[in-house]
C-alpha cells in the first residue's frame, strides 16, 4: 500500500461515522510542518499568518511550539477578537479602514497593548484619530515596505502592489510622520516578499518556466535584502527603540531569516502545506488539511459525481485555483464542469471502485480559505478523530 492510499484509508476510517462534506487536519502531518518550519527559521521567531489557519484552537496549538511568537492578522477586527481572546502580541498586517474596530482600539489599554497596526500613508493615522472618540490610547504602528522588484527605470515590476513605500528614503518620510504625531508608537516594519514566498518554483511539466522564476526569485532576495537593510538602518535611526522587523511567509523562510535586518519570520500556509506550495524546492509540506465529499451518483463508467465541491480560492481566476482531488489518488474533473456549486462530476478509473456514500478526499488550493466553508475541524491523530474545534465561521466570524 503507498503511503497516499494509507493515508486514505486512515481518514476513511477516522470519519466513518461523520457525514460528508467533512474537513479534517491530520495533526500529524501538521506537527512535522511546524517543526520544519522552525528548522528553516534558524532560530528567528515565526510569527502565525492567522488567514491561513482560520481556528483558534490551531492557532493556540502552533503558539504552544519553540519556535513561534505573536499572530499576523488580516482584519482589525479579528486582531481584536483575537486580543480579547488572550493573544497577547497581534500584528495587523494590512491598513483598516474600520472606524467603528479604531475606536475600540483606542479606548482600551489591553486591546492597544496587544495589536499593532500596519500604516504606509498619513491618511491611514488621520483615520485612525477621526475614528478615537475620546480614546486616547497610543496605537502601535508597523510601516510596510513594498517589496516588489522593479526592472528597466521601473517600467517592469515583479510582485503584489502593496504599499506605496519602496525606498528607504519614502520609509524613513513616513516613520517620522509617525514619530511626530502624538498618540502613535513606531514599533516595526513589516516586508512581505510574496513574488518568492507564495510563488512555486517548481512547476510540474514547465521547466522553462520554473529556471525563469528561480531566477527571477534570486535576484528579488538579492535587491530586496540589500533595500531591506538600508531601511531598517534609516528607520532606526528615527525610531530607535524598534522592537520588531517581520518578512518572508512559507516559501521563504530559509532565505529571509538569513538576513542579518529580520528579526523575525512570517508564515502560515506551511502549517497545512494546500496544493500551491507543493511547487517548491527549497521543501517539501506534508497535507495536513483536506476535505472530503460523498459520491452521489454514478452516472457511468470512469465517472461519480460529489457533492458540491465549487470551493474556488482567491487569486487570478485559473485551474490552479481549484480544490484537487487527492484521495483516491487519479481522479480529475471534467473540463466542461470544472468544480460545481452542488455537484461535481470526476473522472478516472478509480471512480469504478467508488460507491455511493464514499468520501473523496481534496486538498484545497489555499490555506485557510477552506476554512470559509466548514464550521468545523476535525483533528485526525491515527486513525481516530480525537478532537472537533470550530473555525472562524464555526465561532461566528468571517472578517472578510
């Protein structure tokens, strides 16, 4: 039996007994991915991308482990749901624009001891002071670099559009504005790399492609490391009592802690390691989050049909965007259906073997976005479910 058709097998008869859709996270598999995770951080602190983990319960977990400190957040909400559910060292890593969440933040100690928001324009603090309504608590500021790389004068550029901050000059402009304005501290920087972090260097079946970006990647370390000092170096010189420099996410934890500037590394996606991060190779995740859904129907040979299944993750629209069918291993989709809202049709020899009520096992293309769609976790140690937690959704939440 390989190791894949084992593990099907495992996950069959740890949820026997739920009906599908069901998701799990083989806490197994998480474990190891956490662990390497520390092994390429070298010994800097990794602090948790929580949109990629989506469940406080994992969050709790992966906190729990050397190695990590502190939560990266996607909203300024969830930074303060997150603070007032005792996570003490939350940084928000994108500007808000949530008046009513700013007003809380700046009225209570604990929240604004706890949560540190990220800024790159003056706008950013002007809304936050419109917003105080008599809150006079100093708000934690993190400025973001943008960390794209640009080519030929600027004309060709290589990354996300982030922040409008690429210079060392432009950063150290904003870090004293901040230092001027009463009611903020300036306690870090943040430089999220995504063109190397969340871009596989190893795409299956594309050689050409896969030397052009493992080229393209090493001369973005190369200019970004180079930059990234200097700013830290012009930022300290404003701020000296810095307490924190954050970069990288799981594709570049190696290379970014290497750098003498970061203090600290960010990631998240490698705790349950989605179908996108398995183009690298600089490591190797083990799936730890999966779902499954109930075949349905038969409609002939070579094929069943699930229930539902149209789980699309966010980013550029493409098949690389879709849940994979994982377990059995040689299912795919039918190019005229794709993945449906209420059913989805595979194709494959193993669909033979499949009878109604089955479970086809996926793997989701994105991390944490999976957990938009499930209430609940199941945690599969062995071949038992051991515990269920409940997602952001489960609690009540979806922030975005």
């Amino acid at each position: 039996m390989t190791a894949r058709a084992a593990d099907r097998a495992r996950y069959d008869r740890a949820t026997a007994q739920l009906a599908a859709p069901v998701a799990i996270v083989d806490l197994d598999a998480f474990d190891a991915n956490a662990d390497d995770l520390v092994r390429r951080a070298g010994g800097k602190p990794i602090r948790v991308a929580s949109k990629s983990v989506r469940c406080r319960a994992l969050l709790e977990r992966a906190l729990a482990k050397d190695g990590f400190a502190g939560i990266m957040a996607f909203t300024l909400a969830e930074s303060l749901w997150l603070a007032r559910s005792g996570f003490d060292d939350v940084l928000l890593a994108y500007p808000s624009a949530d008046r009513a969440a700013c007003a809380e933040l700046t009225a209570d100690p604990k929240l604004a001891r706890a949560v540190t928001v990220m800024v790159d324009d003056p706008a950013q603090l002007d809304l936050i002071d419109a917003a105080r309504e008599g809150g006079r608590e100093v708000v934690r500021v993190c400025l973001e670099l943008d960390t794209s790389l640009k080519l030929l004068g600027g004309r060709v550029r290589v990354g996300a559009r982030r922040s409008p901050l690429h210079s060392p000059a432009q950063v150290a402009d904003m870090a004293r504005t901040v230092a001027r304005r009463p009611g903020f501290a300036l306690v870090g920087i943040m430089a999220y790399e995504g063109h190397v972090a969340g871009v596989g260097d190893a795409v299956a079946g594309r050689p050409l492609r896969s030397r052009a970006i493992r080229l393209m990647q090493a001369a973005a370390r190369r200019e970004l490391a180079e930059r990234r000092a200097a700013v830290v170096r012009t930022v300290r010189a404003v701020a000296p009592d810095l307490e924190f420099v954050n970069g990288g996410g799981t594709g570049s934890v190696q290379h970014t802690a290497a750098e003498d500037a970061v203090t600290e590394v960010a990631a998240g996606s490698g705790l349950y390691v989605p179908r996108l991060f398995d183009n690298y190779t600089s490591f190797r995740g083990r799936p730890a989050a999966l779902f499954a859904l109930p075949v349905v129907r038969r409609p002939g040979v070579g094929v069943v049909t699930v229930l539902g299944g149209g789980y699309p993750a966010s980013g550029a629209g493409g098949a690389d965007r879709l849940p994979v069918p994982y377990l059995p291993k040689g299912l795919r989709y039918d190019s005229q259906e794709g993945a449906g809202e209420v059913q989805t049709p595979l194709l494959g020899s193993p669909a033979d073997d499949l009878l109604i009520g089955d479970k086809v096992w996926f793997r989701h293309a994105k991390a944490g976005e999976l957990c938009e769609r499930f209430d609940t976790l199941h945690l599969v140690e062995g071949d038992r479910v051991t515990a269920a937690v409940p997602t952001y959704r489960g609690e009540g939440h979806t922030f975005l």
